[in-house]
C-alpha cells in the first residue's frame, strides 16, 4: 500500500533519532544492522532492515557514528566527540 511522502520521511527520522539514542546508551558497543533491527524489536520499534541501513548510514555521515567490516561484517558505533584538548609541547 503506498505510503505519503511526510509519512516516508518521518519514519526516516524516526528511525535515526531512535538509533542514535540506542548507539549513545550502548557507546561501548558496535552491533550489525541484524542486531539493530532484533533490538528495536524488542523494544517494540518496527523497523525493516532497509530503514535501519539508511538510518545508520545518515548517522556516519553526520559523524554521530562510525562503520567497520569487521570479518565481512558491517558494525555500526556511536561516535564519542573529542574534547579537544591537545598536548602540546613547549
């Protein structure tokens, strides 16, 4: 059944803002899309495999997370921010 454009693009934000808090609580971990998807779900999220991949790819892009192949496997993580400091010489 087709779907309107405000509602394909708020199921896109949607699934962004919800990973992105589930990446930041789990910032010590990186998990598959497979894996993202099976958490969400038990949270009751219903998200297909495809809206995770955009959501997570849009993540990466905005520097929020980063990607790894890691044996063939793409691992998605939340992105800690550096403070800034440097050690500097002098």
């Amino acid at each position: 059944m087709p779907i309107s454009r405000s509602e394909f693009e708020r199921r896109q934000i949607d699934a962004i803002i919800y990973l992105e808090q589930l990446l930041r609580a789990f910032a010590d971990t990186a998990f598959s899309v497979d894996e993202l998807v099976e958490l969400a779900s038990r949270e009751g999220r219903i998200f297909s495999r495809d809206d995770v991949l955009s959501a997570v790819d849009a993540l990466v892009d905005e520097g929020k997370a980063e990607r790894e192949d890691v044996n063939g496997v793409v691992y998605y993580i939340y992105k800690r921010r550096s403070l800034g400091f440097r050690h500097g010489g002098g």
